[in-house]
C-alpha cells in the first residue's frame, strides 16, 4: 500500500514522503490516526506542487538549522547526578536530561530529536540531535558528580 505521511512517523520516514507499508499498519494505524493518506494520482500532483512551493523555505530552514548546530556544537554541557558508589549513578541520564541542559543554555529542542543511549556510569558521552530531516549533528556532553 503506498501512502503520503502528513506528518513525521519514527522508523518509517518524515512528512510529504511517499512509503510503502503493509496494508494492514496503513489501513488501520496510519490513515485512522491522520498520520498518512492514500497516495492517488491527484495527491501525488499535489504533493508534487506542494513541494515545489516548499523548497525555497526548506532552504531558509535548514540554513537556520546549521546556525543552531554551530551554536549547539560551540556549548559544554555539563549534566550533574547523583552518584554512587565509584562511579555509577543512581538511575541514569537520558534524552530528557540532556533537553533540559540545552534549554538551560537557552537553546530549546524537543527531546524526541535527540536520542542518547542510557548514561548509567560518569564520563563523557555523544547525544545524536536532529534539527532538521537534512541537518544532525552529534552533541558532546559530560555526565559529572553532583556536589
């Protein structure tokens, strides 16, 4: 079955793609849900104008993209937990933890675009973060004892 996402699906692609799915996930998930629509002959013609309108503002949104990953790279962050004995710590360090040390150096990303294994021990680690479909940068942030 061949759908026009209306909006980003995780692990199948972003919005305006034209997939291929299984009939059952596009029929009963995808479609009820808003997130797709079949993909006829007059959705792909629109879908085609639509996009031809969209690229010049795509290109001004990944341009401001690259200006925040330049500003994103040039910070150290520095996530502070509790530890405890050596140097494990008590729970862990995720996507939500390193969101809200961005937002306390003033830049806002939602936590779904980053996406960091689970921080368990100190040290220094890598965050992956979209900030656009075309533009991810690798964010480095250490993991340090709270005082």
């Amino acid at each position: 079955m061949e759908l026009i996402l209306k909006q980003d699906v995780e692990n199948l692609g972003f919005k305006d793609d034209v997939v291929t799915v299984k009939n059952g996930y596009g029929r009963n998930f995808l479609i009820p849900t808003g997130n797709a629509v079949l993909a006829t002959k007059s959705a792909k013609k629109a879908l085609e104008e639509t996009l031809k309108q969209r690229a010049y503002k795509e290109a001004k949104e990944i341009e401001e993209a690259n200006k925040v990953a330049e500003a994103i790279k040039a910070l150290e962050i520095k996530i502070t937990a509790k530890v405890g004995q050596g140097d494990k710590l008590f729970g862990s360090v995720n996507n939500i933890d390193v969101a809200e040390a961005l937002a306390k150096e003033g830049q806002d990303i939602d936590k779904k675009y980053i996406s960091v294994t689970t921080v368990k021990r100190l040290g220094k680690y890598t965050a992956a973060v979209r900030l656009h479909r075309a533009v991810n940068i690798d964010l480095e942030f250490e993991v340090i004892a709270q005082a």
